[in-house]
C-alpha cells in the first residue's frame, strides 16, 4: 500500500508547517486529492493514523476534499468536468483534450494549535 509512504510524506510536510509557524499540535490537516492523483482516499484514511503515531500530528483530523477531473479542449477552447474514464471534451467530444486538475495530490491546509493561543 503506497498510501502509507505518501502519508508518512504528507506528515513530513506537515511537521514542516508547524515548526515554521510555532504551531505546538496540529488539529487538522486538509488534503486535495484527484481521481487520476493514483492515490485512493480511502486507503490514505487508512493509513494516516498509522503514520501519525508520536508525532506532532498524532491527534490531527485528516480532512480530503476530491476534486473533479477537468479538460480544456484543443479544438473549441471549451473547459468542462469530465469522467475519469472519458477524457473527452463535453462540449464538441473529441478527444484532443488538456488535463486541467483531477491528477493532484496536494496539501491544502493546516490547522495549528499554537503555545500563545
């Protein structure tokens, strides 16, 4: 499982953020993740605890928000939400078509509990 080591990352960059920010326990971690990222959100929650374990985001509540896969046609200039299995234009069908969003995985936000707070 994958998801493990990509949470074991996202806790890295978290750590990161708090000791930056004189953040002391981090209460929630908010992530973005696209149906083409190759990460499954299910599996990530999964994994997120076991990562966290003594670490600074232990207690944290992992937040994901899925995001939709958008195209911009190459033909009619035209942006559109889209399946995962049919990257398409919706507007003329064709298939030249730019990937917009739907492949990231991206750390949105971080919520800090702070010493001074």
């Amino acid at each position: 499982m994958h998801e493990l080591s990509v949470c074991r990352g996202l806790i890295e960059q978290v750590a990161r953020v708090a000791r930056e920010h004189g953040g002391q326990r981090v209460v929630s971690v908010t992530v973005r993740i696209g149906p083409l990222s190759g990460v499954e959100a299910q599996l990530l929650r999964s994994a997120y605890p076991l990562a966290s374990v003594g670490t600074i985001a232990q207690t944290a509540t992992l937040i994901i928000e899925q995001l939709p896969v958008r195209v911009r046609c190459l033909e009619c200039g035209a942006q559109s939400e889209v399946e995962t299995t049919r990257l398409v234009c919706a507007a003329c069908g064709t298939s030249r078509v730019q990937l917009l969003c739907g492949d990231e995985l991206l750390l949105a936000s971080v919520e800090l509990e702070r010493k001074d707070a």
